[in-house]
C-alpha cells in the first residue's frame, strides 16, 4: 500500500490520503459497526511508522558515512591489490593495486574506464604472459550483468611473479577486482611437475611395453625413436634390424621386400608426411600374401615427429566380411522380391502426398488468420484498455489546457481502432468454428436495445441524429453477446451514414413464431448493385468511400447471423435510408434472467472518494487503472496477485470499498479466486468487478459467484465509474440496520455524488 521506495514525504503525502478516505468511509457507515473506529486506529499507527522511518533514514545516513571511512582505512592495510569499479569507471584502489604496474600507475586514477584498465594491463611492459584475453575480459564485464560468471586469470610477470587476476560484478553496474600473488604457490607447482614428469616416465614406460598393439614413435628427422615388443612381434622383424636411429626409409623398404606393403603410397616416406601434414593423421589397412589384415594409424606429434601404431585384425576382419556377404545375399532377395511393391506404393504415396500438400495449403490460407486472431484475442486487448485507461486520465489532465483537442483527436483516433480491432476478433471468432463459438439462451430484445440506446446516444448526439428504440417485451433464442454486438453494429452504421437531422428508429415487430428486429434510418441509402456485397469483409458501398471506416461491422453481423440461424435481410433506397432487418426465434413461456442495471447519471465533478483494490497482472493495464482512479480521487491499493492483494488488506486492517479483478492472473490465478479470499478473510461481501479480455462461452460459464459484475476489455470507462459507484452503494444499503435510515442515507449520498441508484 505505501511503497518503501518512495521518500518519506510522498509515503506521508499516501498516508494523509488513506487516512482521509478512511475517515470519510466511518462517516459514511455512520457508526453501524466498529470498524472504522478500528480503521481510525489503524491509520493514527501507520503515521507513527512513517514518522519512524524518517528518523530511521537519518540513522542510516550517519552509518553510510561511517562505513565509507572503514571502507578507505580497510583499503591501505590489504596484502591483495584491490580495485572496485562504479558504472563501469574506477572509483576506489589501494596502493598495492596502483604500484604493480610502474609504467601505468599514473594512470590509475579514479573515473578511468574498466576496459581501458585492461588496455593498460595488456600493453603493460612488466607483463610477460596471461592464460586468457584481458582486452576481451574487459568488453565482457562492461557488457556482463549481476548474474555474469566470475573471470579469473593468471598472468605472469618481470622478474618471475604471478598474479591471479580475479574480476566478480557484486551488484548491478559494481565490479570488484583483485590482484593476489601466487609467486610462491607457482614455483612449488614447477618443482612438483618436474618431480611428477619423471615418475610417470616409468609408469608411461611399463604401460608402453604392456599394450596389445604394436607402437613406434619416428623423430622429426624421421628416424626411429623408440618401440615396444609387440610391434616387433606383429611385422616379425628381427631385433637387430629394429634400432633407435633407423630411418623410416629403410623399414619401409624392408617390409616392401618381405612383401607386407604393397601399395606405392606407403613406400616413400613423402608420402607420409604430405597426408600427416595435411590431415593430422593416416589411416590404412594392409593384407599380405600370408593372408594377414594389419590396420596403420599413424598421428602427428606436436614436435613434429609422428607416432605409429599397428594392430592385426585378421580374424575380425574375416569374420565381417562372412557377415556382410550374408547381408547381402539377403538383402538382395528381399530387394527383388520388394521392387514390384515398393514401385507401386511410391506411386500412390506421391499422388497422396501431393493432394494432402494441396489440401493443407488451401486449408492455410483460408484460417492462418483466424487462427492468429482467434488466439491472440487477450494479447491484443490487453494493451488497448492499458491504452484507453491512459488516453481517458490524459483527456482529464488536459482538460482546461491547449492541449484537450490534440487528446480529443488522439482518442477518437484510438476509438476507430478499437472498433478495427473488436470486428477483427468477433470475425475470427465467428470464423474459427469452434463449437461453444455461440451460446443460444433466452434473451429479452427489450433490455438489449436499452443498452444499445445508453450507449449510442452520444454518438447520435454528436452527429445531430435522432435516436429512438421502441420498448419491446419479446423474449428469443439467441447468444446474448454476439446479437447485442449485431445490433450495435447497425445502429452505428445507420447514425454514421445519416446526415445531421435525420433520423434512427430501432423495434421488433411480432410474427407467427418469430420476431423480427428492425433498424430504420434516413441516411443516404445503398443501391441495388452494393447490396449483396456490403455483408462481405472490407466491402463498402461506392456511396460511402469517403466516410471513415473499413467494412467489418456488418460482415460480422451476417457471420453471426448465419452461425446462430437467424435471417438478415436489407431493404434500401439511395437518398432515402435503408432498413435492416434480423428474424428470431420467440421463445415463449420463459422469462430471462434480467442483469442488475444502474440508473446511476454521471456527475465526473464528484471525486471518487472511495478505497479501491485494483489486482492486474499486466504491468501497463494496472498502472493505467491506478492513475484512472487516482485522477478521480480514489485510494487506490495495487497488486498483481492474489497474495498481494491479500497482504495489502491485512496491512489495511479492513476491506477496501470495491474490488476491480482482472480474471486471468498469473500462476494460474483467477480474479475470482482473489475476491473470494478477500470476503474470506473479512467476513464481508466486498463490492467487486471481474473484467476479462476472454470473451469466449467458457469463461461466460465460469464459477463467478451472483453479485460480482463482469466487464470485458476494453473497458467501457463511461459505465465503470457509475458501476462502482452503484456496487458501493447497494453494499452499503445492505449492511444498514433500519428501513428508514437506509432511505436517508441514500437519499444523502446520492445529492452528494450525483448518482441516482
């Protein structure tokens, strides 16, 4: 509720108003219970640590300074050179970290850049050697986070020393770096690797002469090095022609003449070498006439001498070979007893392939789209209400500067791209053939073309155009959400299309088992040749190319006709108007549930004056409805989760005075789930507005309980405030003692806010 970030005189500033807000909501209880006494106390003891907080800041100011002192004392009585780097510039050293480095230490002041620092220690004259890049280190670091990985290197220099060089980021935008001499640790290493190289000589020696294969090691110069026994014993040469210092020449020749090479590749030692030099290695298995297999390997030594080692693979040899004619004796029968069927299925796989190729790509291009919009439907309108909450708190900022046309434009503009934007979505919808797309119920005509009219009369009122909706008590089958859409759709064509005086009837007409609603205007018409094309996407007719819009509203209303088997029909007559008509279903016998409405008027003079918990989980949305509420007046409590929600009540010590819920949270959290948390947790039936961007049938069919309203995104910022105002009213109603004094109070509170309930 108040955030510890803020300096303490906008925590006080938070304060005064939650505590003007809870002492306005006492007075409106008017002492029916103890809670705002209790309310009172609370916010006296929220003032009092806000106060200590204050002193608490000073006390760590002096400790700041305190620390900044033993930091510079700690500093000069290190044995490691020490350096820590601010945003990427020196800000402290000791002298032990200035002086390592003599020809650049007049250049280790504070404000040098990190990666020129280790520009410095690379082109050092008193650095001989390091086991990495310090110039990359440095653009690393620089470019690194809090979660980079340390970098450690040791660097060797004049005068046999060593320094391990450490560098660790320890917060966002610090970086430490040492410098620790480890000149004694590195020369014991020395003498320990000497002592342990000339152990494992024995060791490599006794493994050497043990090993099943064949091995010689050839000198640079290409002479013989050394070799084991069994080399020897696999080519059968006598000892006395295996010495060290025999040429590689001479033991080829030697083998060519006891006939165990017999390829010309392998007689010169050239040819060695060229294949060693331009692989690395050389790979080869050779037969002689007493019908032995030998596998060559050769590898090329660092020193640039090679090392050979020969193995017999007679047998297994023999033995693959026996198996791989089996296999192909087999796999011959098999192939020739399969060519005819293999032939024959290619045939039909391709001819199939090929139609289910042409298939996918036809069935692609029709609903790539749908698709797409069908699902991104909560992704797209999640920043037009963060939008449309946002442009509504400007226009109210700017409303007495210059400013207010320019923001009056900018939201008319965003207006028609909502409306783009919801075609777009119900098309999809509509189009997706998805089977819980519609939901038919019983649905009153009378209460949906009051709510058409409440919320066209501005429009009609803007354009100068009569609106007038005839009452109607007809009750038919249809979904509730797509044929209010439908009729919204036509009436906002029919005032757009009417010139300033005309006029725009909406009424039902009873027929033998039907109803037939009907939206008459006296706009400029559509001629015979555009009528059939006018329900089709982005189709307008040649009379209205210059009027603002792209053609989607009334393809949405004859996808949703068709999807819920109600007739459309158009009758019209340029310069006349035209007249659309959608054929119902009566349902008779059956009285629907009839929504909760307000008659609730705006008065936007009245602040809001109310505690408000807003849980959203997208950043954008919950900012835009908190600067919303807070323009107003309202006390307004953040969260993004039901457990922050839940932990802002508890530091509150009581319910807020209504709860706007988004449905769909994180971690799989529902706005449900946090309004029933909170009426849990105090025993109350807080106020509450579920709002979803998911218009879809399963989520109209979710658990929510009776009394909690439900808005989809966009917000329709004309009908939130009154609604707010209402639900806090009918609670306050409901928790009142006496028939009379709830009389009063309403009565009193309505002249106050200038809402009518």
């Amino acid at each position: 509720m108040i955030d510890p970030n803020d300096t303490p005189d906008v925590q006080v500033a938070k304060q005064t108003r939650i505590i003007d807000a809870l002492i306005r909501r006492a007075g409106r209880q008017n002492g029916i219970n103890r809670s705002a006494y209790q309310a009172f106390q609370s916010a006296i003891e929220l003032q009092q640590q806000v106060a200590a907080q204050s002193r608490e800041l000073e006390s760590v100011r002096h400790e700041t300074e305190q620390t900044r002192i033993s930091l510079t004392q700690a500093l000069s009585s290190m044995e490691e050179g020490f350096a820590l780097f601010f945003d990427g510039q020196l800000g402290v050293c000791n002298e032990l970290f200035r002086n390592l480095l003599p020809d650049v230490s007049d250049r280790l002041e504070p404000g040098l850049e990190l990666e020129t620092f280790f520009g410095l220690l690379a082109g050092s004259s008193q650095l001989v050697s390091v086991d990495g890049d310090l110039r990359a280190a440095g653009r690393r670091l620089v470019a690194g986070s809090e979660t980079s990985a340390p970098i450690s290197m040791v660097a060797e220099f004049v005068r046999d020393r060593w320094y391990q060089i450490s560098a660790q980021v320890t917060a966002p935008h610090n970086i430490v770096i040492l410098l620790t001499e480890i000149t004694a640790l590195m020369r014991r290493n020395r003498v320990e690797k000497e002592h342990l190289i000339d152990r494992q000589a024995d060791y490599l020696n006794a493994v050497f002469e043990n090993m099943s294969a064949g091995i010689c090691c050839f000198s640079a110069r290409n002479e013989l090095m050394m070799h084991n026994g069994r080399f020897r014993e696999i080519l059968g040469l006598p000892m006395t022609v295996l010495q060290p210092g025999m040429p590689l020449q001479e033991l080829l020749d030697f083998m060519h003449g006891r006939s165990m090479i017999a390829e010309n590749d392998l007689l010169l030692v050239e040819s060695w070498r060229q294949e060693l030099s331009k692989r690395g290695f050389l790979r080869r298995r050779l037969g002689n006439r007493a019908q032995r297999v030998l596998d060559i390997h050769a590898n090329e030594l660092p020193d640039g001498g090679f090392l050979v080692e020969i193995k017999d693979v007679t047998l297994e040899t023999r033995s693959t070979e026996l198996l791989e004619n089996r296999v192909m004796e087999r796999t011959a029968e098999l192939t020739r007893a399969n060519a005819n069927l293999t032939e024959q299925y290619d045939q039909l796989a391709r001819i199939e392939e090929e139609l289910r190729l042409a298939k996918e790509r036809a069935e692609a291009a029709v609903s790539s789209k749908t698709r797409f919009l069908a699902g991104a439907s909560h992704d797209l309108l999640q920043p037009i209400n963060a939008a449309k909450l946002l442009i509504s708190t400007l226009e109210e900022t700017t409303r007495d500067t210059p400013f207010l046309p320019m923001v009056e434009r900018l939201q008319g503009a965003f207006s028609s791209s909502e409306q783009i934007l919801h075609s777009l979505l119900d098309i999809s919808r509509l189009d997706s053939a998805d089977a819980d797309t519609v939901d038919p119920a019983a649905v009153s005509l009378g209460a949906l073309m009051d709510g058409v009219r409440a919320d066209q009369e501005l429009l009609a009122a803007q354009k100068s155009v009569r609106l007038d909706v005839v009452p109607s008590t007809l009750v038919v089958r249809s979904d509730p959400v797509y044929l209010l859409r439908s009729i919204q759709n036509l009436v906002v064509n029919a005032i757009q299309y009417t010139e300033p005086g005309g006029r725009v009837l909406v009424g039902c007409r009873r027929k033998p088992g039907r109803a037939v609603l009907q939206v008459w205007d006296t706009g400029i018409g559509i001629s015979r040749s555009d009528q059939e094309r006018v329900f089709e996407e982005f189709a307008r007719a040649d009379s209205v190319m210059t009027q603002p819009g792209v053609g989607l509203g009334l393809s949405v209303v004859d996808r949703a006709c068709k999807l819920l088997d109600h007739k459309l029909s158009l009758r019209s007559k340029p310069g006349r108007g035209s007249v659309f008509s959608i054929g119902m279903e009566v349902v008779s016998d059956v009285v629907p549930p009839q929504p909760a409405r307000s008659r609730i008027e705006r008065n936007d003079e009245v602040p809001l004056d109310y505690i408000v918990m807003v849980i959203e989980n997208d950043p954008d949305v919950l900012f835009g409805t908190v600067r919303w509420l807070e323009n107003w007046g309202a006390s307004v409590l953040a969260a993004s989760s039901v457990g922050e929600a839940m932990t802002l009540a508890s530091e509150l010590g009581m319910p807020p005075d209504i709860v706007l819920a988004d449905y769909q949270l994180n971690d799989g959290e529902t706005g449900v789930e946090a309004i029933n948390a909170l009426r849990q947790a105090f025993a109350s039936n807080v106020p509450a507005i579920l709002i979803t961007a998911d218009r879809g049938v399963a989520r109209r069919r979710a658990s929510v309980p009776r009394d909690v309203s439900v808005l989809t995104k966009p917000v329709n910022l004309t009908r939130l405030r009154p609604l707010m105002d209402w639900k806090i009213r009918l609670h306050v109603k409901s928790g009142q003692a006496a028939e009379t004094e709830l009389q009063t109070k309403v009565c009193d509170d309505s002249r106050a806010s200038g809402h009518e309930v």
